[in-house]
C-alpha cells in the first residue's frame, strides 16, 4: 500500500527473518517499533547502517523500542552479512532482518521507489507506537546513510510530547526545554509548569514536569 500517513495503523504482515518467521503486530507488542529497509545486502552504506542500529542497542531498549531491518534480498544472505556488519560495528545484529524476497512488506509500506534506479528498497524509516501507529517516517535515497541519531532524537520528541500539552523546537535534544501548545493561556501555562519563559504571546517554553 502506498501512501501511508502519520497516524495510520501500521499494517500488520507476516514474513521470514533472521530470527526466524514474525508476525509483525505480534512480534511488536506494545512497545514502540522501528521499521526501516536498505536497498541490498553486502553493499557499503547499508552495512554501516545496520552497523549502526546494532551498536544502539542499548539506546533502543531504553526508548522501548524494538528494531526490525527489511530487504528484498534471501534469508541465508542476511545470515552471511550479518557476520561482515558485526565485524565493522564491533556490535552483534541482534534484530530480525526480513527477508523479503516477494516484496509483500516493501510494497506495503511504498518502500520501492522505482525513479530511485531499480525494484530494491529505498532507505524508508517507520517509527511505530505502543498502539501500532504509524508516527514518523523519513524517506532517503539510496546514496546517502541515515543518522540514526536523528531517529533517536524523533523518537525521544515523540515519546516525549505524548505526556504533553506540548512540543519540541526545532534542534531540540533530551533535558532543553519545550513549547507549550498554542492551546494553553500563558496564565495556564504558569499554573501548570514551573519556569514559563514568553518570548512570544505564541511561544512560551518550559521545563519538561519532572
Ligand atoms: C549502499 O549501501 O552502498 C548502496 C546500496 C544500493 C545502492 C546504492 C548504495
């Protein structure tokens, strides 16, 4: 299915992984979930790239979320990259990756891009919530390596604003401080978080409540 949205329920799928066969609501739970494909095995920037997500594993764990990689390329070849992704990273692949050689889940979630060069994944991003929604999704061509520690920073917006009423500016990191919603008087505000600073009668920030 192409065009999915922000706030749309992830579709659910069934598929072969390196851990053997998921069924993805089921293999999720509750928590949140970070689906993401690259275009072939045994290439350059997608070995640093899974490289990268199994280095995080700790920073994952922390966040609740689970990780799953998906591309188009055969169960046995996934088995023999991981060795080479683990010896770059310094980190074990520790997370399914799909082997999705009949395209059932890159087609679901419009990860082929065909104007991209060939019928491979692009390098798509799913951030996914504990109700299975779908929250944030990045889009990035095959020549250039995501920064996962952008993903990481999104999901901490995201995790972050949902005990809101409020959101993040832009660059915002763990610990700064946030944007009240346009939805609360400034007296509100003040009432309710203990160092509101106005800048605009439409921008106030404020310490995230303990
Ligand atoms: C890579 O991972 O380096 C790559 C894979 C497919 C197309 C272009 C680059």
């Amino acid at each position: 299915m192409a065009g999915l949205r922000l706030g749309d329920i992830a579709p659910d799928f069934t598929a072969e992984t390196t851990e053997g066969p998921i069924s993805f609501h089921d293999w999720k739970g509750a928590g949140w979930a970070v689906l993401f494909s690259h275009p072939a095995d045994f290439t350059p920037v997608c070995t640093t790239e899974l490289g990268r997500v199994a280095a995080l594993k700790d920073e994952w764990a922390r966040r609740n979320a689970k990780v799953i990689a998906v591309s188009v390329d055969p169960v046995d070849q996934h088995h023999d990259w991981k060795h080479d992704i683990a010896e770059v990273a310094g980190a074990p692949v520790d997370y399914p990756i799909i082997a999705d050689e009949d395209r059932t889940v890159s087609e679901l979630y419009g990860m082929i891009h065909p104007g991209e060069g060939d019928t491979s994944a692009v390098r798509s991003v799913f951030l996914i919530d504990g109700s299975h929604r779908i929250r944030l999704t990045l889009t990035y061509p095959k020549s250039v390596g995501r920064n996962f520690d952008e993903i990481l920073r999104a999901l901490d917006g995201l995790q972050v604003t949902d005990s809101g009423p409020f959101s993040t500016p832009a660059d915002w990191q763990v610990g700064e401080r946030v944007i009240i919603a346009p939805t609360l008087t400034t007296e509100d505000a003040r009432s309710r978080f203990a160092d509101v600073e106005e800048v605009k009668p439409y921008l106030r920030f404020a310490s995230v409540p303990a």
